[in-house]
C-alpha cells in the first residue's frame, strides 16, 4: 500500500474531483490561468492508473516539446511530490513512457506530426488527457479517442482543459452548447459531456503574490476576460479574421513547401510596455495554399529579436526575411546582419493603411487557402481582435503574418518593396 501524503485541495479541486469520479465520460476543465486545472487532473489520472494494475493512459498536448516542459518536467513531479511522495516509477524519456510500480503506464505524447500520433495511438488506453485542448484540432481530438479502448477495471474516459478561446471553437460546441462540432446537430448522449469553471481566484492561495490583482488584471480587457475570468469569447463584430475561418482549415503537419519566408515586425522599442517583435514562419504549398509554420514573437532588444528572427530563418531553412522598416530604415537590416551576415531580407514599407495590406490576406483565409500548423493563440487573439475601424493598437503578430503572406502570394501592389 503506497503512502500518501495529503495535499490541500481547494474547494473548486474539490468539486472537479466530483466531476471526474461522476458517470460522465468526457470531462472538460476550462477556465483561467494558474487555477489548479492542470494540477488536479493529473492527480486524478494517477489515482486512476494505481486504481487499475496494468492500465494504461496518456497525456497529450498539441506539440510534443511543450508536454514534456509543461507537465513531465513540472506539474507532474509537482504532483508525485505533494501527493505521492512514497511512489517510485521508472521513466522510459526516449520513448515519453512512465511506468509505475503496479504495471501500469503513463505516455506523454505530441499530435503536431504523424509520426508521433502512431507512435502512441499504436496502443489503447483507459484514460486520455488532452492538456491545452484550444490548441489541437477537433480531428486530431477524433482520431485520439479511437485508442480509448483498453478493457481494464475502470471506466473509460478522457480529461480535456483549456484557456476559454472562442465560441466558435469544438470545445465550447461539444461541452457547452452539446453539439457535434462537425455535423451541427445535438449530441445523442450529452449527459456524457460535462464541464467545469475553474479560475485563479479559486486558487489564489498556491499562488504568489501579485499574480491575480497585478499580472492577470493588467492584461488586455480580452485577455483579462480569458485568462482571469475564464470566458469564453464572442467574435468580435467587424474583425477581418473569425476563429471559425482558422479553425476550419488548421492542420497537424504542413507538406512539402516551396517557399518559406520569416515575417518581421519590429517593435520600436525594447521596453515592456512596447509591443512585441511579431516573429511569423509562413510557408507556400505546390496548390497555392498556404501554412503558418510558427510564431516566435518576443519582447525583447534588438540582439535578442534578431537572434530569434535567424533562428526561426535556420530552424525552416526560409529563402528570405521579410522586415517592415517604417520605425527603424535600414539599421533593421543592419541589426539582422551583425547577426547572421549571410541572411536574405527584403524592406518592406507600409506605404497604404493595415486594412488596404490585411484584407487581402483575409480573403485567402475565407477561401481556406491559409492552414495553421497547429494553434498560435496569441497571433490568432490578435487577427480575430482587430477590427479596422475601431483598432487603435499596432497588432505586431498580425502585421508579421500579413507582411509573410503578402510576399508568398506574390500581392506586391499593396506595399512597396525593397529587395537589399
């Protein structure tokens, strides 16, 4: 028998736990950030796999590095250290494999290539966990669920958290308004789909000081609505970009690109009050579509944007670097090239408004020409922000993805370019 020592549940941790012990075989935790979602869903997995010798479950995320920093290397040990300090398992890291002294496994896995959903979803499981659920396509979610199969003691389910994104999103369709997200029509078994709210103020206790009244309520009144208070958005009307127009077109991997370029926006300033260096990999497929490969925007100097701009240039191999120079002329070049001499780039210039260059680009996402390689949360808040005719704020992710695809679509009438 494994000693265990008791940790401090809250009382919202508490009525998850009621949730998660329910008849309910789909359970979604979603709310704010830092709110103990994460925390207590692992711990009921755990709870579940020493329930049931031999069991097998998994923890999934969209991207396979972010897993393993987020949970294996955090709040998993968090989790053993608190409540399982007796507990000894043994790690197969190669492999994202835990094994724990009952037979039983945890894998910890990544649905952003092929290759990695095989190699988990090779097997069956008696729970599936998919952390940071806005951020995997309702598809990847499907074929993921085909492997909640194992026959063991236990019934069978899957654990699903998230930051609220949009309503339009699968996971308020299927957990809030009980809808399948494909064919629009009701769930036959809805009583199976239950959901929770969890926020930080729940959780202020194992928080530090600050968190809540300084760093959550100085962020952006969307963002405050999202990541304090655990909303789910509406669209904004007269945005150029819906989520839905994402949503529908995302995909797990890009093929084979002919063009990959690295869209910049540089901030005017390092200061943290200044806007972000929006950083945005963007790729052209052989049937005129397009594939946002990453966002690797960042506050910070000019050293520390043009390191991550030759990085994310390395990283996919981009035949060129496509910089706004409006705010900095040529010492953006300059700055890029004391860095990487060798580097590609081309100046571009906001010589006509950000509606005349971004409607273009939004018309290629409604024609479903333009496929995320996954979720970008912050790029796509700002794209499904910005409305033209109240928009105050420069959207430096945006202004990136806009400069990327201008130049892949070959839409050069709307800016004036030079090639250096």
């Amino acid at each position: 028998m494994i000693e265990k020592k008791e940790f401090k549940k809250t009382n919202d941790q508490l009525e998850a736990i009621r949730l998660l012990s329910s008849t309910a075989k789909y359970v979604l935790l979603f709310g704010g950030s830092r709110s103990g979602k994460t925390f207590i869903l692992i711990y009921a997995l755990i709870i579940r796999a020493l329930k049931a010798p031999g069991s097998r479950h998994a923890i999934l995320r969209f991207r396979a590095n972010a897993v393993r920093q987020a949970i294996w290397n955090d709040t998993f040990l968090k989790v053993m250290r608190l409540c399982f300090p007796g507990l000894k398992w043994k790690e197969q890291r190669v492999d994202g494999l835990i094994q724990l002294p009952n037979g039983s496994e945890i894998w910890f896995g990544g649905l952003d290539s092929a290759e990695r959903v095989d190699k988990i979803l090779g097997r069956e499981f008696a729970t599936i966990y998919f952390n940071e659920c806005s951020e995997i396509s309702y598809t990847a979610i499907m074929t993921a669920l085909t492997r909640l199969a194992q026959k063991t003691s236990l019934i069978n389910k899957a654990y699903f958290d998230c930051n609220p994104s949009g309503k339009k999103h699968w996971s308020y369709k299927l957990f809030v308004d009980k809808i399948d997200p494909e064919s629009k029509t009701p769930l036959l078994f809805p009583e199976s789909y239950i959901s929770m709210l969890m926020n930080p103020s729940g959780n202020a206790e194992n928080l530090p000081d600050g968190y809540i009244d300084k760093t959550l309520s100085g962020l952006s009144r969307r963002q405050r609505q999202r990541f304090l208070e655990g909303r789910w958005l509406d669209e904004i009307e007269g945005a150029l970009w819906k989520h839905s127009m994402i949503d529908a077109y995302r995909v797990i991997e890009a093929p084979p690109l002919l063009r990959i370029v690295i869209g910049v926006d540089p901030a005017v300033s390092s200061q943290k009050t200044s806007d972000e260096t929006g950083i945005i990999a963007a790729g052209k497929g052989r049937d005129d579509n397009y594939f946002i490969l990453n966002d690797a925007s960042l506050h910070g100097t000019p050293l520390e944007w043009a390191r991550s701009v030759c990085a994310e240039y390395n990283k996919w191999q981009a035949d060129r670097v496509i910089a706004e120079v409006n705010n900095g002329g040529d010492l953006i070049v300059a700055n890029l090239r004391r860095v990487a001499p060798e580097i590609a780039c081309k100046n571009v210039h906001a010589s006509r408004g950000k509606f005349v260059r971004a409607e273009p680009i939004s018309a290629l996402y409604e024609q479903g020409r333009v496929h995320h390689v996954g979720s970008f949360l912050e790029l796509e808040e700002q794209m499904c922000s910005y409305n033209p005719a109240t928009a105050k704020s420069s959207p430096d992710r945006m202004d990136a993805l806009v400069w990327a695809l201008t130049e892949l679509s070959e839409t050069s009438s709307i800016q004036h370019a030079i090639i250096v």
